[in-house]
C-alpha cells in the first residue's frame, strides 16, 4: 500500500512540476494499481497536490469573517438605536456569520473528503444552507438600495419604516430559503471514478445523475443566474442616483456655508452637542435634510436657529455616510460574486473550456470558484472603515472588557 501511494505521489508530484505551483493537469493515461491501494491514501495524496490552498484560502476567511461579524451583530445589537440602518446590518451579519461559522468549515471538509464524502443528510443540508447565504445576501442587499434610494433620492415620498424594514428582510429571508430547498433535493452523494486511477471509485456531494440533465436544475441554474443579475442591475442604478443627488447636496451646502462664515464657525462649534439621545448616541438618521427650495432659502436666512442648521447638517452627514457605506458593502460583495458568475456561466455554455481552465488554473480556479465566500467577510470590513461610529462603538466595548477583566482580576487576589 505504501509503495502504491509512494508512486501516486511521485507522478503528481511529476505532473505538478510540469505546470505549475497551482495545480497538475491529469495524468495522460490513468495509473493501473493494485486494489489494495487505499482509497483514503490516495484522496490525502491528491489533497496535498492540489487543495491545501483552497483550505488555507477559506480558513483565513472564516476567521476574519467569524471575528468581524461578531463585533458586527454585537456593536450594533447592543448601541445603536432601533433604525433601518441598524436593522439592515443585523441581518446582514446574521447571514454572513452564518456562512462564516457553518459554510466554509463544510467547504473545507468537502475538499479535504472529496473521495470518501458518504453523508447524505450532511450533503444535502449545507449545500442548501451554502445557497441560502449567498441568495439571502444578495437579495437584502437589493432592498437596502431601494431603501437608500427612496430616502435620499424620494425623501418627500413615503419611506420605508422600521417595521416594514424588518418585513422587508424577514420575506427576503424566507424567498432565498425556499429557493434553496431544491438545492437540498437535487444534491447528494454520488459515484465518482477517482482521477488518474483504474478501477478505483469514491463518492463526492454533488449534484445527483439523475437531475443534472433535467429541466429543473438548469431551470434552476437560469433562474438563480437571472435573479443576481437583476439585484446586481438594481444596486447598480440606484445607487448611481443616489451617488449624484449626495453629490449635489455636498455642493449646495459647500456654497451656503462658504457664504456665511461666521454661521459655519457657529454650527461647527455646536456640532457636539446636538442631537444625541439619552446614551450619548447620535440619532441615526431622524434628522435627514430634505433640501426643498423652501429650505435652501432658509439655510442661507441669517434668522434660522444654529442648532437646526446643526442638526440638518447631522443628520445629511450620517445619510451620506450610511448610503456610502452600503454602496461600498455591495460593490465589495457583488466583485466576490463575480468571478464565480462568469466561470459557472463558462462551464454551462462551454464545458470544455472551463476544463479547460480548471487545468491551467489548478488550486487558484478552485478559489476563484468560491470567490462569493469574500462578501460575507467584506462587510464588517467595509463598516470599520466608512463608519467612524462602530470603530468608536468597538473600541469603547474593548475598553469596557479590558476594565472588567482588570476588576475582577483585583478582587480575586
């Protein structure tokens, strides 16, 4: 069995030399070995040459993702007041550390047991749940642009409210879990001949014989294609509007403010003090400006209150602030998605040329297959970046825990 598995190891190693540090290309003619090779032995063996980069890839996301959902769900639960923006966050984290925790763990246990995977409820379970997050995600991003497109672009015209943000995320949520349902029906443990091998077979979770040339899963494939493409298009437009009216909001306020000094110095010096609630928090966005001629007329009025002008200026900042924000969340998430769209799009129009470039690419195709995995782990990033109040909010809970920790330390000696 060693000498057997020795010479499996010394040919990939061979072919691995030939193209690359990224991957082998198949052996010309499959090694005839004697049956008492291992099937284990030889799955480790290919593991070794092809995957560990894809595993060290997910484990790396899984951490970043796990830490910086966490502090997500937690800053945000735990000290900012109820808001859409709270809420949208929430369940996007919700989703994200769920995929973080549970999807790319199972990613990597069925790379690393891709010959020998014969759990059939485990197979069906988390390649739903692997389509659950990556549609949940995509769908609650398409409402927060409608939501951030009415309140900047329509704010005179009926806004979303808390409760019906809440709605609005619960039914995107129980959507995207229907939809994967038949993910669960149409994979399973199946047959696989072993590559470079005779007459050696193991089993992988994938999708099943019997459905691979139906209607329902290519419809399915379409539909699911159709419906990112369509989220992608509506993100896109929105926040093109959105992105020119706080452009143009900028200007004007920019010219009103450079034509009177001394009230700028006045509404600079207040900025602090206004608009807080009874913790110290900012309100989120009560205070969003709704520039109307009417208003224009009064901001440039040396009569208007300074703390009203202090509090518009507040509450269009924070909007400003959370539209960008989530205009950076979702561009981070849908480039993650997109190298993984265009290379499934490639294998279900020309197979041969996806093989194609699987061959070239080895291990790194692998991780451009899972490239989607990186918008679960880009939103907590892009909130610690844009918004300077969860990096406050962070750092503040740090220093909470760092005094409880030296408290208690004390008391026990």
């Amino acid at each position: 069995m060693a000498t057997a598995s020795g010479l499996l190891s010394s040919r990939l190693t061979e072919e691995r030399n030939r193209t690359g540090v990224f991957g082998f290309t198949l052996l010309d003619k499959p090694l005839n070995v004697s049956s008492s090779v291992s099937l284990s032995d030889v799955e480790f063996d290919l593991f070794i040459q092809n995957d560990v980069p894809v595993v060290i890839y997910l484990a790396v996301l899984c951490v970043i993702g796990v830490v910086g959902n966490a502090h997500a769900v937690t800053v945000y639960s735990c000290r900012y007041k109820p808001s859409n923006h709270r809420t949208f966050v929430l369940w996007l984290a919700s989703v994200d550390l769920t995929a973080s925790l549970l999807c790319m763990p199972f990613e990597s246990f069925d790379i690393r047991y891709n010959l020998t995977f014969s759990i059939v409820p485990l197979c069906k379970l988390f390649k739903a749940l692997n389509y659950f997050v990556s549609t949940c995600s995509g769908f609650l991003l398409g409402v927060i642009a409608v939501e951030r497109y009415r309140k900047i672009c329509v704010p005179l015209g009926t806004q979303l409210t808390l409760r019906a943000a809440q709605c609005a995320c619960l039914v995107a949520t129980l959507v995207a879990m229907g939809l994967s349902i038949i993910s669960g029906v149409v994979y399973g443990v199946v047959s696989k001949q072993v590559p470079s091998y005779l007459n050696l077979t193991g089993t992988e979770c994938t999708v099943m014989e019997k459905y691979k040339e139906t209607s329902l899963f290519k419809g399915y494939s379409v539909f699911l294609l159709f419906i990112s493409t369509v989220v992608f298009i509506l993100c896109i437009f929105t926040y093109s509007f959105v992105g020119r009216i706080l452009y143009n909001q900028m200007l004007f306020r920019s010219k009103s403010h450079s034509a009177s000094a001394s009230n700028r110095k006045s509404s600079t010096g207040n900025e602090k003090s206004v608009d807080m609630d009874s913790s110290g928090h900012q309100d989120e966005e009560s205070s969003f400006a709704r520039v109307t001629s009417k208003e224009m007329t009064s901001i440039k009025s040396p009569k208007e209150n300074t703390k009203q002008k202090s509090k518009r200026k507040r509450g269009l900042d924070r909007s400003k602030q959370i539209a960008f924000m989530f205009l950076v969340a979702t561009a981070a998430s849908y480039v993650g998605y997109l190298p993984n769209m265009v290379l499934m799009i490639i294998k279900g129009i020309r197979g041969d040329t996806y093989d194609a470039i699987d061959e070239r690419l080895g291990a790194f195709n692998a991780i451009l297959v899972r490239s989607y995995f990186l918008s679960n782990v880009a939103n907590p990033i892009v909130y610690c970046f844009v918004d300077e109040r969860f990096r406050r909010e962070c750092k503040l809970l740090y220093q909470k825990l760092y005094y409880y920790i030296r408290k208690n330390t004390r008391c026990r000696r």
